[in-house]
C-alpha cells in the first residue's frame, strides 16, 4: 500500500500540517484524526503544506470539507500551500479555489492568517 | 484374527462340517465298536476334522463379539451349562453300561450320537469363544504360546486313542495332557481386556466367573468319573473326550483368572471408568467442535463435561465481549450466582492475570465474605481460555466437598478451557464467514440494481452515434451516466462521480439518478438545472461528500452542444483529430450550498462541426494505475482518441478499453471508470463501419 504520513507543527497561532505520500480513502482517517486533535486544542489557524503529497483522492478532498466549517466558525481557515501542479489540477477541476485560499508558499498562508489577527 | 491354518479352507465351512457329521454317523453305524486300531484313526481323523471346521465356521460368529468380552463368557456359560445338564441327567438315569460289546444297540448308538454331537458342539463353541477372548487387545503379533497350546492340543486328541496296555498307562498322552494344562495356564492370564471394562462390567464378570467358574470345575470333574457319559464318549471317539476335558480344565483355570483379576480391578475401577470417560468426552467435544457452529451449545457440551471430568459440582463459562464478560452457559448453577462470582473475581483483577488458578474454601470464603447466602463452594477452578495468547474468556469450575482440585482434575478443566478456546474462534470465524458471504451476495444484488439505475441501452438518433461504459471498481460504485430525450431536437446526458468508492458512493448516486431524471422533465438549462440539483442534495449529502457533473445536452436541429460542468472532469472536443478541453467554471456538487456554486458556474454552448466526438469521462480513466502506481494520465487517454478518425465510436469505445487493460494488466482497478462518447454526424450518411 502507497504510505502516507501526516505531522502538525505549530509556527505562531497557526498549525501547519505537513501530508507526505498518498491521500485516498484508507489514508483520510490519518488526517481526520490530525484535524480532531486540533480541534481539540482549539487550534483552528491550519495550514495545509501539501509539498511532500503525490495523491490525493476524492475521499482525502472530502476531509478538508468535513473540517472547514468548524474552522471558519472559530475564527479560522483551512488554507492550502505549496501545491504540486497535478495536486492542484484536482482542486482547481473541482472548484476549491473559489471556496478555499491557495498559497505558492506556507509563509504567505500563515502571514495572511497573522494579518488578519492585525486587522 | 485368523488362526495360522484357516486360510486353507475358504467359505462352506458349514456344509463341509455338516458333511463330516454325516459322514461320522454313517460310520458309526457301519462300525458301533471297534478295537482295530486303523478304523480307530480314521475315526478320530474324521471327528477331528468335523471339529475343526466347526471351529472355523464358530469364528464368524465370536469375531463379531470381540468387542464384548462378557457376551462371550456369557456364551460359553450357556454351552457349559447344556453340557453339565445332559452329562448330570445321563448320568443319573443311565447306569455304566458294563460290557460294551454285548449290550451295544440300535438305541444305544442313537442315543450315543446325539450326545457326542452335543457335547461336539460345546467343544466347538467352547474352543472357538476361548479363542477370540485370547485375541481381545492382543497388541503384538507373537502369540507363540497359543499356537503352541493348539498343537498340544491336537497332539493330546490323537494320543487319547493309543491304546492302553494293561498295565502301563498312556504315557504320550499323558505328557500332552499335561503339556496342555500347562499351555492353558499361561494363556490364560491374558486377560487385560478386563482392565477396560467398567465398574459395573467388572462386577457382573466377577459374579459370572464364580458360577461358570463352578460349572467348569463340576464339568471337568465329572470327565474324570467313571459315568455313562465318559463311556459313551471315549466309546464314541477317545480324542474327543480328551480334547472335553482340556476345555474344561481351561475354562476352570480361565475362569479363576477372570474372577481374581476382576476382583483385584474392582477398587480401581472408578478411577480407570473416570480416564476413560474423560478420553471418550474430549473425544466427542474435539468432534462436536468440527461439526457444531453454534457456540452457545458447545458452551453447553463444555461446562457439562467439564463437572463431569473434573469432579466438580457447578461449572460455567464466560465469554469476553466488547461491553465485558457474559455469561455463556452454566451447568448445575443458577445464572445470577454464576454472573455473581464471576463479578467477585473479576473485581478482585485475578481474571487479568490470564492464568489457571485454584483457590481452597478459605480463600472463597475471604473473596465473598458478606454474601454467605450465595456459596458454599469450598474449591473452585479458573481457566483461561486462550488461543494464539488471547484470552477469549474463562471456564470455571466449583465443588462442594471440601478437597482441591488434583493435579489431573486441573489438567482436564484445562484441557476443556483450550478446547472451548479453540470452539469460541471457530463459531467467530464462522459466523464471519457467514456475514461476509451474505454481504457478498447482498453486493451482488446491489450490482444488479445499479446496473438497472442505468441505461440499458444507449439512445439511438439519426445525426448522433452514442456508445457509453461503465466498470464499477468494486461490486458497486458511484459514478453515473445517463441520457434524457428533452424533447424532438435536444437530448439530455450526464456524467456524475460521486466522491468515495463503494457502497456509500453508490446510495449517493442512485439519489443523483433520481434528481436529475427529475429536474431534467422540468428544466431546460443545464446550468439552472445544476444549480437546482445543488439545492436538493444539500438534504442529504454529509459534509464530506461531493459529486461532480457534466449536464448538457445537443440541440440537433441547431447543432449544438450547450453544457455545464459542476466540478467534473474537461469535456472533450475532438474535431479533425486535435482535442479541445472545455472547462467552463463550476465547483462540485455539495461543496458550497450558498452562492458560491451559482455564481461560478457557467454554462458553455458549442456549435458542433460534422465528425466532432465528445467525449465525457470520470477520473477512473486518467487515475487507472499500473502495478508500478503510475496512472494512466490525461496524454494516454487523449493521444487515443486523438490517433485516428474514428467513423465508428464504439470502435473508440474498445480501443479505450483495451489500452486501459493493456496498461493496468495484473493491478486491480482503484476507481470506477465511465465513459461516454458521442459523434455528430449533421449530414446524416450512414456510418461507414458496419
């Protein structure tokens, strides 16, 4: 089975979550449990760094579905960054970039949540 | 079984048998009495062969009992006591007849022959049930005494009829006698089939061996009196009455043996009855394991054996289950004080340590020490049972009396526990198997109705070649196409995929049947209709789930194609062999249920050239993986389409096909692939191919 790896790491307010590998329905639990436990701590500044993701199937998109709400309800987002071109593809045929904030580096991500904090 | 000589002679034994015995009353008639000694031996000669096919054809029958040594000493019993009858009333209503040659008659030979045939029989029967007694769990091949003792045997029937000189006794038949008795007597200590009776068995032996010990013993006296019978049969044939008392003396010493030994089993017969009874139990439990499924019943089997086995008044047994330990059977104990404690000892945390453990009145007593009411167990058993290290649950067993448990008793309460281990897994495999096979064919019904939901057949039109797949990755999926004649001119399709695999993904999409066969009676608009759509599935669609679409439709008269795309896969254009992709705006149904999904969506419409094939598909075809989980890719699928100028589109369809096998060849399929393909042919020539 393709492997898949998932960690939080905290950079200020906000949590970035490293994916690795293959994101597909036996994976998505992984990162269901990931978003629980930051929900948990009432963490809800993610950023999702997809740099190290090779695949993401519909079942893993439906993750960030199933979380985003919570988030935003808080006074937070989930934002992605550092896309491969063909992990974008999926989200971009799919329309996440109309709903969702898409960013070439993590620091624009966790910048634009720190702005707002200003603001 | 089979005596080292009676393979010579093969069936009628019986006929042959009777043949002698005809053959010896002609003979007899013809010679009453004689003293030459050559018609002497072909008379012995004869009655020894009557006697030993006698005994070939008594075999059948002894052999069939060789199981049960009792019914055959009863048999002999039987025979003796005919025999002791006839000798006893003879002898007391004939007196010796004093000179034989003078006073034999007609009477007199009758008489003598069907006494001597008698007393043939009970030889016969006698010899033969000695025999199999012999063989009864004779574990090795030498039975050299035994052999030996039948020749002696036959060597004593012939000497009997050498003559006696007046004053020497028969010295050679004297020596075979004795030779013989003492044969019989180490023969007959092979009486270890006594050992496996049971207690009751051993009684009744004991009591039988004394009577037929006694009946032997008159019998074997009285062939040494100077009687009527002993006259008529060593008149009748001398070998004979000697081979008679030899089975007496046998059955006398025989029946000693058997009265000593069975006396001597008696006090350890309980305990050997006990053994067998726990062989034979584990015997039938290893075989109620294979046969029944239900493990509630040999739950019941268990605990039952187990106080049986172990000496124990109550045993019980409890299963672990995800909410804790349940009851599974008692056996001689009420459910509540079983559950009762079951709980005492589980509170204490001696079931965690997952170990065999005994405990004596004292310790039962400090365990329960305010429910006084409840017990008066003064020993009691816990087992765990356990397969591949894991405790399934535990069988106890309690007893009243106040002893321990004995080292055996606590190994067969183990023994039980293991086999109830092993039962416990089985009747969960097996009722997992059961489960899946049901589910199995509950899918393969699932299967037939998404067949159903689409359509059977793809619509036939006069400027429009259709041709559609679907290959579902598991026995059900979730994508889905269909067409719609809206009305003379426009005909509706769809292509929808349903975000997930399986049977989740094919509830959804049998819902998204049913609101686009719905909506597409009533709108027009593929983008209003999509918008609709979005609506109605908000009901129902749980936040992780999405489906995206292509709706549209070809207006024919115009020549048109007008379609939006909620989130869905390009369409493609193939016009000239060069692909267009269109991918008008439009996010997936269920990911925005505001205005999001209104406003980005955007309906396109095309103006259709002769020859352009449109091709709709799911991510099941670009994401079909190889064994090295490289996918198919968008270069693949559309160098195929692009490569000639297909006339047909179903020879499209095929090529398709056989690429994607070509490429994922031994990788099993991820997704469920659909694929729709229509060409528009305007000017209306029928199509070249076929």
């Amino acid at each position: 089975m393709a492997d898949f790896n998932v960690t939080t790491r905290g950079v200020g307010p906000v949590r970035v979550i490293d994916l690795k590998g293959y994101l597909d329905a036996h994976t998505a639990p992984e990162l269901e449990q990931e978003f629980n436990k930051l929900i948990d701590h009432n963490d809800y500044k993610v950023v999702v760094n997809f740099d190290e993701l090779k695949y993401i199937s519909s079942a893993g998109l439906g993750v960030f579905m199933a979380y985003v709400e919570t988030m935003r309800e808080n006074k937070g987002d989930i934002k992605f960054s550092n896309m491969q071109d063909d992990v974008f593809n999926i989200f971009d045929l799919l329309g996440f970039p109309v709903l969702y904030e898409f960013f070439k580096d993590e620091k624009e991500a966790i910048e634009k949540f720190n702005q707002k904090e200003k603001s | 079984m089979n005596l080292p000589y009676s393979g010579l002679v093969s069936a009628r034994k019986l006929e042959i048998t009777i043949l002698i015995g005809i053959i010896i009353l002609v003979f007899k008639f013809i010679f009453p009495i004689t003293e030459n000694s050559f018609i002497l031996i072909l008379n012995e000669v004869l009655i020894f062969c009557a006697l030993y096919f006698g005994v070939l054809y008594t075999s059948h029958f002894t052999q069939l009992k060789k199981n049960e040594p009792i019914s055959l000493i009863i048999n002999i019993g039987i025979f003796n006591a005919v025999l002791f009858f006839l000798s006893a009333l003879s002898s007391s209503l004939f007196e010796v007849i004093p000179s034989l040659e003078v006073n034999v008659n007609f009477i007199y030979s009758a008489i003598s022959l069907i006494i001597a045939y008698i007393f043939m029989a009970g030889v016969v029967v006698v010899l033969s049930a000695f025999k199999e007694l012999y063989f009864i769990r004779l574990k090795t091949d030498t039975h050299k005494s035994y052999d030996a003792m039948i020749v002696f045997f036959i060597l004593a029937f012939f000497a009997a009829s050498l003559p006696d000189s007046n004053e020497d006794p028969n010295f050679i038949g004297l020596t075979f006698f004795v030779v013989s008795i003492i044969l019989i007597s180490i023969n007959s200590f092979r009486v270890s089939w006594i050992a496996f009776l049971t207690k009751k068995q051993k009684t009744q032996l004991l009591i039988i061996s004394i009577i037929l010990g006694i009946i032997f013993i008159l019998n074997a006296v009285s062939t040494f009196e100077n009687s009527f019978i002993k006259q008529l049969l060593e008149n009748f044939s001398p070998g004979l009455h000697s081979l008679l008392r030899l089975m007496m003396i046998y059955g006398s010493i025989y029946c000693g043996i058997i009265f000593f030994t069975s006396l001597f089993h008696l006090p350890t017969a309980e305990a050997f009855d006990k053994k067998v009874e726990e062989a034979s139990s584990l015997k039938d439990l290893s075989r109620l394991i294979t046969q029944v499924f239900d493990f509630n019943e040999l739950a019941d089997s268990i605990t039952n054996l187990t106080t049986k086995v172990s000496n124990s008044d109550s045993a019980w047994l409890v299963t672990k289950e995800p909410g804790g330990l349940k009851l599974s059977s008692v056996s001689n104990i009420g459910y509540v004080d079983a559950d009762e404690i079951t709980k005492i000892f589980e509170s204490e945390g001696i079931l965690n340590q997952e170990e065999f453990v005994t405990f004596s009145r004292k310790q039962i007593r400090l365990k329960i020490k305010n429910d006084i009411r409840l017990f008066d167990f003064k020993a009691l058993a816990i087992s765990p049972l356990k397969v591949h290290n894991n405790t399934s649950g535990f069988l106890f067993a309690a007893r009243k009396q106040n002893y321990g448990f004995d080292e055996d008793e606590k190994k067969s309460i183990e023994a039980f526990a293991d086999y109830a281990a092993v039962a416990l897994e089985n009747a969960k495999l097996i009722e997992e198997s059961i489960e899946k096979e049901r589910l199995k064919s509950e899918l393969k019904v699932a299967r037939e109705i998404q067949y159903k939901i689409l359509p059977s057949t793809t619509p036939n039109c006069d400027n429009l070649q259709v041709s559609a797949l679907f290959i579902p990755a598991y026995e059900v999926g979730g994508d889905y196409y269909d067409f719609f004649r809206m009305n003379e001119d426009k005909l509706g399709f769809v292509i929808a995929d349903v975000s997930g695999k399986g049977i989740s993904s094919a509830f959804i999409m049998a819902e998204v049947k049913g609101v686009f066969e719905t909506l597409a009676k009533l709108i027009d608009s593929p983008k209003e209709l999509l918008v609709k759509a979005n609506n109605i599935l908000s009901e129902s669609l749980d936040k992780k789930s999405f489906v995206t679409a292509v709706y549209g439709f070809v207006d024919k008269k115009k020549g048109q194609l007008s379609f939006a795309r909620a989130g869905h896969m390009p369409v493609y254009i193939c016009r000239n062999q060069k692909i267009e992709k269109l991918v008008p705006n439009g996010i997936g149904l269920g990911l925005d249920y505001g205005y999001s999904f209104e406003q980005n969506l955007k309906e396109q419409t095309v103006d259709l050239v002769d020859n352009d094939i449109i091709v709709l598909y799911t991510d099941g075809i670009t994401e079909a993986k190889n064994i090295k989980m490289e996918e198919f890719g968008y270069n693949r699928f559309e160098s195929i389409i692009s490569s000639e100028n297909f006339e047909n589109v179903e020879e499209l369809k095929s090529k398709i096909i056989n690429k994607i096998s070509s490429f994922t060849q031994g990788n099993s399929q991820h997704d469920d692939i659909t694929l729709v393909l229509m060409k528009w042919v305007s000017n209306n020539k029928p199509s070249g191919v076929n």
